[in-house]
C-alpha cells in the first residue's frame, strides 16, 4: 500500500521536436547533481513526444549522461527526411503528398537493447505516463504503467509504440499503427504533461494535492504569433500572396497549437499549487537563436544553442529550496498490477 503522507514528486517533460536536446542536457545535469538513476527520485514520470522518450528512458532507467547523444549523434537518423543532405530543399517538402519524414530511423534507433529495445510497460519499475491522439476513436489516449488496479490493458504495449504514437507530429512523421488503432502526437492535446500528471496523481492515485511537487522541464518553445502584416485570409500555404511556408497555416498551425497548450497547462498548474512545490526549467530563444533553432533543424548552429542553453538553465534553476527538497527525496517503491 502506498504511503500517502509522503511527499510524492511528478517529473513532466514537454514535446518540442530536436529541441528535446535541451531537456536532455538539463537532465543530465540533474542526475549527475543527484548522484542515483533521476527515476529513483520521482513517483511519476510523463513525457509527451520528444519528451515521451526522455521519459521511457529515464523510467527504464536508461543513464541521463546518454540521452543528449540522442539528437548529436543521431539526430539526422531521426529526421530522415528524403533530402536529409539538402536542408533548402527540405524545407520544400510541405507534406502536401506524405509526412517530411519517415519513421523508422527513429523507432530503430529506440528498438536498440540500450535504450528501449523490446520492453513494456509491465517492466518498468517506475510510474509512466504518455499522451498521445488515438485517431481511431477520435480521443485523447494516455498509455500507462499498470499503477492502480484498474489498469489493465497497456502492461504488455511496448514503450516504443507509446513513444512512437506520442511523438507522431502531423507533417512531420506519418501516424504511427500498432493493436489495430492510429494514433498522432501527444501535443496536440498535453505538450506540457504537467497537469494531467498532477490530475493522476490527485484523482487516479488520492494522494494530497498538499503533498504534490512537480519539476516541469520545457524545450525553449517560441511563442508563436501573426505577423501584423500578413493577411487574414491564411491559407494552408500562402498568407495573402506568395509568401511560401513561414506564413501560411501549415507548419505554423502545429506549433501553435502545442505552444498554446503548454502555456494553458503550466497556467493551471500555477493555480491549483503553490510556487513552492512548482520547478518549472524552461528558457526563451531569442530572436538571434530563433533563426537557428526549430522542431526539425538538426545542425551544428542548433545543438550549440540547445546545449548551452540546457547548461546554463541548470546552473539557475537546479539550486534553491525546491530542488534543495527534490535531492532529499527518496521515491518509494510503487505497488503496480502488472497484466499482459
């Protein structure tokens, strides 16, 4: 039986594309600070696409000093796109006719016995959650760890489905099909996991919403706005003349919709806690980096930007009261009801 007078510590981390080097270099620093594997330190880990595999990882408790050799080594793997060596024409791949990218670089890079190979659910020892659009019923869908007895049905899914469902971006990577369903990115409906992690800990788990602490790590998502001086007949390419991709609703529309989400969720996270039980480590790209950093631009100009900018978040905000509370927290072990 879980002891609920214990504090009980949530660890949310955003979708954002190859920006998810970011979170991985604050994760890094985060578990070399706590000297044990991070998961050990929290009761409930949740990641939503970029961030879905941060958290499959660190729930199987995969090292965090590897994660950011995810995107630098690998990144062109994963956004294996037709003109991967052309990035200009690249961008000229629209999704007009098929998503930018395929799939399979990245779900053969996680299918490797280091990082998620085979393994389900039913074997990690770590509370998991992961959002993702079940495009089959028309519904959100969170895969889980089997954590309280009505869970049933995800023990024996493999985290690479769950991640692959989760990080499924429209345009970007085709709608990822496993158990006879199709399933699209978790950010279009929990890009910030934060506080649907809070509402399962409060609801699914009853613990005290006054014993509750979420660390809630982002991907240095931009703010997305119109341009005053585009057109306000948008279409799904152009915006009042040719203006191409950066003005039209196609690519802008996606982002819009997950950044719009992770600030609403962070928004009632702070309303439902205290600041005192709230770490948010996020940064803001400026206008320079901007134009150097985006869900799909693996280069050497990105992974500047990112990495220092992971370092430089975890020198603000890995010090203080609260991170002083998350180093002396211990997570106990989880009861779980492991079904295939």
């Amino acid at each position: 039986m879980d002891d609920q007078s214990r504090d009980f510590w949530i660890l949310a981390l955003s979708g954002g594309g190859y920006r998810g080097l970011f979170t991985s270099t604050v994760l890094a620093e985060m578990e070399r600070l706590a000297g044990c594997p991070i998961a050990k330190k929290f009761d409930l880990i949740a990641g939503t696409s970029v961030g879905s595999i941060l958290a499959a990882a660190l729930a199987k408790e995969v090292p965090a000093e590897r994660l950011p050799a995810l995107f630098l080594a690998h990144g062109r793997e994963i956004f294996n796109g037709t003109w991967k060596h052309l990035p200009l024409l690249r961008r000229l791949n629209l999704g007009f006719f098929g998503a930018r990218y395929g799939s399979s670089g990245l779900e053969q890079l996680l299918l490797r016995d280091d990082l998620l190979g085979d393994s389900c659910f039913n074997d990690v020892q770590h509370r998991l959650m992961i959002p993702s659009i079940n495009l089959s019923k028309g519904a959100a869908q969170f895969f889980k760890t089997q954590h309280i007895s009505e869970y049933k049905f995800d023990g024996g899914i493999r985290l690479v489905d769950a991640v692959m469902a989760s990080a499924a971006a429209p345009t970007f990577f085709p709608v990822h099909r496993f158990n006879n369903s199709r399933y699209a990115d978790g950010g279009l409906v929990a890009n910030s996991p934060s506080f649907i992690a809070l509402h399962e800990a409060c609801h699914k788990l009853n613990w005290p919403i006054d014993r509750i602490h979420v660390v809630s790590i982002g991907t240095m998502n931009k703010t997305v706005t119109a341009d005053p001086r585009s057109s306000l007949d948008m279409g799904l390419v152009t915006s009042g003349g040719w203006s191409f991709w950066n003005q039209g609703w196609r690519q802008r529309l996606f982002e819009v919709t997950v950044a719009a989400q992770e600030a609403l969720s962070e928004a009632m996270l702070g309303h439902v806690l205290t600041k005192d039980r709230v770490l948010r480590i996020d940064a803001e790209l400026s206008d320079d980096q901007s134009k150097c950093v985006g869900l799909d631009w693996v280069t050497a100009q990105a992974n500047e930007v990112l990495r220092g900018q992971g370092r430089e978040a975890a020198k603000r905000f890995l010090t203080g009261p609260i991170f002083d509370r998350w180093m002396k927290h211990t997570a106990a072990p989880a009861t779980f009801f492991n079904q295939a």
